[in-house]
C-alpha cells in the first residue's frame, strides 16, 4: 500500500473546479447561469479550427513545441 506524503495529504480540492461542477449542476436542474469560473466558452470552436487541428494531426505534428513556440507561426504572428 502506497502512502502519501504529508504535502500531498495537506492538498485541498480546487475551488475553481467545484464552482464549475456546481454550475453544471444548477444547468442541469433549468437554472440559468452564468458561469464565470473554469474559462470555457459557452460556444463551440469554429469549424476552421477543427479541420486544422485535424490536418496537423494527420501530418504528425503531435510533439511538444519549442518553449519559445513553433518558428513559422512566431514569424507569421510578427
């Protein structure tokens, strides 16, 4: 059997998280709310962004990036 150390034992539940899981729960009941907690969008993500995420994935670009950010788009963005 595995313990935990005592800084692990020390952590607390995120409250951010349970804002959110409370959110959903008031949704889910017909409340209308507004939830301004975990960042999520209230709005799908744009078909353009899917089918290009879908095209990196199928080009094999799945590998952690340079810390500083992929060159090409780093050039693009300046």
């Amino acid at each position: 059997m595995s313990r935990l150390s005592k800084r692990a034992q020390a952590l607390k539940p995120s409250s951010t998280v349970a804002m959110n899981a409370r959110a959903l729960e008031l949704r889910r009941q017909g409340v209308d709310v507004i939830a301004l907690t975990a960042g999520e969008p209230d709005f799908d993500t744009p078909q353009h962004v899917k089918d290009a995420a879908c095209r990196a994935l199928a080009e094999g670009k799945t590998k952690y990036t340079p810390p500083a950010g992929i060159p090409e788009l780093r050039e693009a963005l300046a």
